[in-house]
C-alpha cells in the first residue's frame, strides 16, 4: 500500500470542446463558460480531485468530486443529509465466486469552523456470489440506489453521495445515465458518485473507504474459512447467497 508521505495538492479542471475565454463561477460551481464567439455555455467537463505524482511520472488521483470546485470534499459532503461510502471484495470459494459488498452510512458536520467530523453509525453487508466478474462493485452501488429509492422518507431528486474506489473513468457516463449501473438501474437525480481510491495510506475521505474494505475482507475471509459468518443481525451462509449468474 501506497503510504501517505507524498506531497498532495487539490486541482480543478476544467474542458470544453470549443475554445473559451472567460469563466463564470457561483457557489463553488462552474455558472458557464464564455466562447470566442460570446456566447455563453455550460462546460462539457469540470471536476476537482486531490493528486500527486509518483516516481514513474504519472499522475495519481486520491480522490474526485464531479461538477464542482470542491476544495475540501469533507466539506462537500456536510451538504448531504447522508452519504455513503462503500467497497466490494469477491474471492473463489469453493465453486462458487462469493462477494460482500460492505456500505457505510455516514454523516459529515463541521464540528469548528474549518473542522469536519464524519459520523458513521451503521454499516450494512451485502453478500452475493457468481456475479459477472468486474460488475461486483456496480451491484453494490444499485442494490444501495434500491434501498434508498424504496425508503418512504425518500424524496426524487434529494441529494446522495456515493463514495467509491470503482470505475473512475465511468463516473460522468453513470451520473449522466449513459451507462446503467445494473440492468435498468440508474443512478438516479440528485445523486452522485465521488471517487476515493483505497491505496493512498488513508488520505480525507478515502480513510472511509479503506473501513468498508477492512469490514468486506473480515467477512469474506470468514466465509471462506467457515462457510458462514456474522453480521450485525444475521449471519450468512454461502449457500444462501443470492446467485447472480446467468440463467
């Protein structure tokens, strides 16, 4: 694992497929861009992350927030009632390919007024086995939009955060719904995917993800080891796990 002693800096970019000369910015959001012609456009492309360069050159990504200057992305989530962070480990167990999605429901609140404290109360498990291989994570990421979707207190369009080390190249075809996140699950108005790799020694908001990652490996070293395992609640057992192959 990548430790935490290279120097990090935070960018925004920011593109366009026609030249501009001026930019508009509001709030910490991107208002338009102003073409060589006058006009005035909203950007193709805008997004802040945190980087550093490694010794072969290339550039790093720690963590990035779509659509926004975001200078500090645990302050960009105290805008959410709740976010969520999540990770997905699949191992071949016996016959079978066993997957446990883990999901942490989490809170962030400025505690002073540069000091921010994430609350994660919950965590919830989602085991499965024999999904197509490299869609594990996707599963995850539906069967949490599902869950909070079919919530009696959920409203359309009301703001969740999705915090994942999956698919960065994808994020803006999943938030622009050119992709599905599962069959015909899409992630849905007013919610978005923010990209925290796993690998960067515990840096902001990725120390989030690395917990769902130590959680998922727990259970699913059990599972291996036993064929079943605890969970707050239930316990599991490999047998019973949905099976998502194809039929």
């Amino acid at each position: 694992m990548e430790t935490d002693q290279r120097p990090k800096t935070r960018y925004a970019y920011l593109g366009h497929e026609e030249r501009f000369d001026s930019v508009e910015i509001g709030n910490g959001q991107v208002q338009g861009v102003r073409l060589y012609t006058g006009e005035w456009v909203k950007p193709q492309a805008f997004f802040s992350q945190t980087e550093y360069s490694r010794a072969s050159g290339k550039t790093k990504v720690v963590n990035r927030v779509l659509n926004s200057f975001a200078v500090d992305p645990a302050a960009y989530l105290t805008e959410c009632g709740a976010f969520y962070a999540i990770d997905t480990n699949t191992r071949q167990i016996g016959e079978n390919r066993v997957s446990v999605g883990c999901i942490l429901e989490c809170f962030a609140h400025f505690t002073s007024e540069r000091q921010v404290t994430v609350d994660f109360p919950r965590w919830f498990i989602t085991p499965f086995k024999n999904c197509e291989p490299g869609l594990e994570e996707r599963h995850t990421w539906a069967v949490l939009v599902r869950l909070i979707t079919a919530s009696p207190v959920y409203k359309v369009g009301q703001r969740v955060a999705i915090v994942t080390d999956h698919d960065l190249n994808n994020h803006a075809r999943f938030q622009r719904k050119d992709l599905p996140l599962e069959g015909d699950t899409y992630l849905p108005e007013g919610f978005e995917l923010i990209y925290a790799s796993t690998d960067t020694g515990g840096h902001e908001i990725n120390r989030l993800v690395m917990e769902c990652d130590k959680r998922s490996s727990q259970v699913l070293r059990q599972l291996g080891e036993t064929g079943t395992a605890p969970t707050e609640g239930a316990t599991i057992e490999i047998g019973a796990l949905p099976d998502l192959r194809a039929k």
